[in-house]
C-alpha cells in the first residue's frame, strides 16, 4: 500500500509541474514569429558590370628598316612624341648613294644608246625607201630601236630602285604618336628580316579597350536592339575603371561587336573607344570597361531575403500570416545586395525581408517592430 501511495505522490507532482509550466508559457505554440517584411514594390535601378579589357592604342606601328646597314644616327628619344614622316633614324648611306650614281649613270647610257638606234632606224628607213637595203636590214634596225627603249625603261627602274633604296636609309614615323623603348644604338646591323622591330610608336589619341562577354550576354545584347549592328549603334557610352580604381574622366563608345564566338572560352570579343588627348591612357595596360545596364520599374528585393537550394533561388512569401516558400527568377546582373526579380512575386506580394535562411516553410509570421533610426546607428 504504501508503494502504491509513493508512486500516485509522484504522479500527482508531476501533473502539478506540468500544469505550472503550461501556465508559466503564455505563447500558444503556434505563435506568430516576428520577422522584417516588406512589399513588393516597383522601383528604377541602374546596374553596373565590370569586363577586365586590354588597352591599345588605335594606331599601334612597329617601326622596321626597308635596307640593311649599320645605323649612323639615332634621331629619336624614347618616349618622346613624334609626327609623322619624321626621321627616327639613319642607316648608312654611302653605298646607296654610290648605287644611285650607278644607276644615274647606266639611264644616262640608255639614253645615249637609244638616241644611236634612233639615228640608225631613220638612215635605215631612208635606205629602204630608195631600195638601197633589204626588209631584214630595216626590221633588224627597228628591233635594236626596241631594245633600247627596254633598256632605257629597265635603267630608270633601277634609278627608283636606287632612289628608294637611298631614302629608306632614313627611316620615319608612319604615323603621329609616341615613341617606345628601343634597343638600337650607332652602328648597330640591321636588315628587314630582322624578329625585332627599331621602334614601337603608338597612336594614343584615342585608344581601343578590348573585352569579352559570354555568349548568353552578347545573344541578349543583340535580342535587346534587334541586331548586333544596331546594338553597337544604340549602346549608350561606357566608362573606364582604372587600376587603381579611379574611373576615367571621358567616356567611350563600343564600336565593335565580334560577329564569331571563341570556340575555346565560349565568349565573343567586343571593343570600345575612348578619347585620349592628355595621353592618360597608355597603351599595354589594363583596366576595367564598366557596362551599365537600365532596369525601370524592376521588383527588387534584399538578397538576404532569399537563400538557395540546388542552384534555384526562393524567398519566402507571407500568405496569411505563413511563410510559403516561393521560387524566383532573378536578372543575371546584381550589386551584391540585391536581387532584380524576373518572375516568381508580383507588385504587392509580402516577403520575409531578412533571415529567409533561418525560417522553415509554414512558420507563423508576423511583421517585427521597425527600429527607430536612433537604434539603427547604435547597432
């Protein structure tokens, strides 16, 4: 019996506690949970996505020698600024100039020797009208006539050659810009087929920034503006961030679009140009072209109201007070911060702002008490 008294003591202690704890939980089990939410509402962005890209400068020429010789004068600093048709250096012209002599000399030949075929041929054809020669002779003296002709044209020929020859011994600019580095110096050999070129100059008024897209972006691109021709005609300008992550104070133009995908990488080529008058923006370096991308009246939500499971994104939908797991579809290009929401919520529809990664489908949910802006900056 008295067992029996020790075990209904023990029963009737714990209905107690249990009934005490019951009490002492005020919140129903299935309580609202406080979250922040927000409604879906339209609004403008202005997106921005970075391209590493090659810079070139529109005109780069490597400067080579058309004759062979050792060079007598160097006739350019380097780095310095240069104008077309001006002298960067000068090859030995002692035997081009003797070249020249000798080819002055054999038109002058020529000349002399056609003068004789001429005198010869008019002789002959007073001969062969007074029946004095034969067909053979005057055809043979209208042959040797033609031969000097040849002659001569083949000897003046050789004076171009030689004229040429002489002025390719001073080697200029082809074009307006700034000289590289070189590596010549007097009297060093050089000859046409030489690997290395005498000089680099650059033409960096303006200069080419090349980039590449992956072929989704360029295929959208293109569907955006109809055709890949009017897509670089529409494109509004574009920015430059330089290495040290200034941004550029002129903006460029994309002016190409490469009509061929790299097989390799998968991506297509474009180009942009921008204006270089202060010479800012050498050429070999490297920076970043900055695209931006108008998205008016987009659904933007906070990333941190969404998380992902198999490479999809949800966010969770406030549905009578429940939290009702929703997919989405977001635009490709974000800030980091947030989503552009192609499909999957509509103007109106109540999201869990924060915390979608720490909430299971079907909670209860309620909006938290906003903060005031004083209890912002403190946390």
């Amino acid at each position: 019996m008295s067992h029996f008294k020790f075990i209904a003591g023990a029963v009737l202690v714990g209905l107690t506690l249990a009934s005490c704890n019951k009490g002492g939980d005020r919140r129903p089990a299935d309580a609202p949970q406080e979250y922040p939410l927000m409604t879906v509402t339209p609004e403008d962005r202005n997106l921005a996505v970075k391209y590493s890209a090659v810079i070139e400068g529109c005109r780069d020429v490597e400067v080579r020698p058309d004759v062979s010789g050792r060079i007598t004068q160097v006739c350019i600093n380097e780095g310095a600024t240069v104008h077309k048709g001006q002298v960067l250096f000068v090859i030995d012209q002692v035997p081009y100039q003797a070249a020249l002599q000798k080819a002055q000399a054999a038109v002058a030949t020529a000349e002399a020797t056609l003068a004789n075929a001429r005198l010869t041929l008019d002789g002959k054809e007073e001969l062969f009208k007074e029946k004095v020669i034969s067909d053979f002779e005057l055809r043979t003296a209208q042959n040797s006539y033609k031969s000097a002709e040849a002659a001569l044209l083949e000897a003046k020929a050789q004076l171009r050659d030689a004229e040429n020859n002489l002025s390719y011994t001073e080697v200029k600019s082809p074009v307006d810009g700034v000289a590289g580095m070189t590596s010549f110096r007097i009297g060093a050999l050089v000859s046409p087929s030489m690997a290395e070129p005498l000089i680099n100059v650059s033409d960096n008024s303006t200069v080419y920034t090349y980039f590449s897209m992956s072929e989704k972006q360029a295929l959208e691109l293109a569907a955006k503006y109809g055709t890949v021709a009017e897509a670089v005609k529409a494109y509004p300008p574009v920015s430059l961030e330089l290495k040290d992550g200034s941004n550029y104070e002129q903006e460029g133009h994309i002016d190409v679009i490469s009509g061929i995908i790299d097989r390799t990488t998968g991506t297509v080529s474009l180009r942009a140009n921008f204006p270089n008058d202060k010479g800012k923006l050498l050429s070999g370096g490297s920076a970043n072209v900055v695209l931006t991308y108008d998205r008016p009246a987009s659904l933007v939500i906070p990333q941190g109201a969404t998380y992902e499971i198999q490479n999809r994104i949800f966010t969770y939908k406030v549905v009578d007070g429940t939290a009702v797991a929703t997919p989405i579809e977001v635009f490709k290009i974000n800030d980091g911060k947030e989503y552009i929401v192609t499909s999957g919520l509509a103007v109106g529809d109540t999201i869990v702002a924060e915390g979608a990664g720490l909430l299971k489908a079907g909670t209860r949910v309620k909006a938290a008490p906003r903060q005031s802006q004083n209890e912002e900056a403190e946390q």
